[in-house]
C-alpha cells in the first residue's frame, strides 16, 4: 500500500510546490475561487432578494416566478458563452475582455446591492442579475481556455483539487455568517470578491507580458547565434575556402602573366 501510495504523495507534492512558485497558477486559483465563490452566493441569495423586491413592487399576494426567471437566467448563461465564442474565433485580443467581463460582473452585483439596500425598483434588479449571468456564461469558456494554457497535464487533477481548498472555505465563512449579512451584504461580499479577480486579472496579464518580453529577448539572441553560427559555418566550408582558392590562383597565374620578363 505504501508503494502505491508514494507516487500520488509524490504527485501532490510536486504540483503544490509548482502550485506556490508559479504566479501564474497562484492567480489563476484566485481568480476562479473569488469568482465562483461569488456565483454560489449569488445562487442562494437571488431568490429571497427577488422575493423582497416582487412584494415590495406588487404587495405581499405577488408571487416570484421563479422557473421563468431561470429559464431567463440561462438565456443569458448562453448570450455570454456565444459572445466569448464569436469573440475567440474573430481573432480578437480576448485578455483586455477578460478583465472588463470581471469588472462589469463586479459592478452588477454591486449594483444589485445597492438596489437591494435603497429599496429601489425591481427593474433595475432584474437588470444586474441578468448582466452577471450573462458574465457567468463568458467565465467558463474563459476559464477552460485558461486552464488549458496553463496547467500542466501532468498535475492538472491536483492543482484542481488544490483550487477548490480556498473556494470551499470562502464559500463556508460567508454562509456561516449569512445571517448577520443578509442578502444585500452578501451581494457586497460578492462583488468585492469580483473585484479582487479583476484586480488578480489585471496582475496576470502584467505577469504573461513580463514573460513575453522575456520570451522575445531570449528568441532574438537565439537568432543572432543562429545566424553567427551560419556565417561561420558558410565562411569556412570546404566549397567557399576552394572558391577562394581558385580565384586566388587565378589571379596569382594573372599577375606572373603580367609581369615583364627580366
């Protein structure tokens, strides 16, 4: 048991060291933790804050139609996945839209608070939840596209797993003190965790841009050697040092030719 047990120890060691000094993992794991911790407390937290606003709007006998809403909710899910689609297949620098769906998301729900907290209508509620489903169904995509550029096959299980450490806890803490927050200071809690993605977002793209200077410098001085290598090789090869071989007797048997007879 031992014996099988070592290389998946082995395995999980391996991938939390790379896990700890790579960053770009460190704010790949953030980034999905904060995001996806924000969508369950939107999950639990959007029906009773419709119900609030449905019987503030219509009087207490008004009831919420909850199936319509979700079937709307997945309209959207589909209208931000169909959105990321058209926009990864337009060629489209997709880094700068990642980080504007993630503020846009922070700032619906933080939207979405300030309704919840003022009273205000029903329509301008429905309006933010709307938005942030439609940045729900943009995330995933993104997300699996991430993933793929950036965790290694090898530890992708592990590093999954390592990722879901932080979501369950932060997830855990808010649902544990849902009663003293209530539904508008859940959804304050949600879109200052949006916003701590976007800003992981914006720390990750100066990180891949870092390494892309990186990468650059290092592909031009591959180049120049590659090249120094070739000028040497093509200055000494056996053809060009008989070429000037030849043209050098040429011009050698030209001169004594030439020369005047003593």
């Amino acid at each position: 048991m031992t014996s099988k047990r070592h290389p998946k120890r082995q395995q999980c060691a391996t991938a939390s060291k790379l896990y700890g000094k790579t960053k770009k993992l460190l704010m790949l794991g953030a980034i999905q933790s904060l995001f996806e911790g924000s969508m369950y407390i939107f999950v639990s937290q959007w029906p009773p804050a419709m119900a609030v606003a449905v019987t503030r709007a219509y009087g207490k006998g008004a009831s919420v139609p909850f199936g319509s809403v979700f079937s709307c909710f997945m309209a959207c899910c589909m209208i931000g996945s169909s959105i990321f689609v058209s926009t990864s297949k337009s060629g489209i620098f997709l880094e700068r839209h990642k980080t504007k769906m993630l503020m846009l998301a922070a700032a619906s729900l933080a939207f979405a608070t300030c309704i919840i907290g003022t009273n205000s209508e029903i329509y301008g509620l429905v309006l933010a939840l709307f938005v942030f489903e439609a940045c729900v169904g943009f995330y995933f995509p993104m997300m699996g596209t991430m993933r793929g550029k950036f965790l290694p096959d090898s530890h992708r299980s592990v590093i999954m797993s390592i990722y879901g450490i932080p979501l369950n806890v932060f997830v855990v803490t808010v649902f544990l003190l849902m009663g003293q927050l209530g539904s508008s200071g859940a959804f304050g809690v949600a879109s200052v965790a949006l916003s701590l993605s976007s800003i992981c977002m914006l720390y990750l793209r100066r990180v891949r841009k870092r390494e892309a200077i990186q990468n650059l410098e290092m592909i031009r001085i591959a180049f120049r050697q590659q090249c120094n290598v070739r000028m040497f090789t093509n200055a000494v090869s056996p053809p060009r040092l008989q070429r000037r071989e030849s043209i050098t007797m040429q011009i050698f048997q030209q001169l004594r030719i030439d020369l005047p007879a003593c």
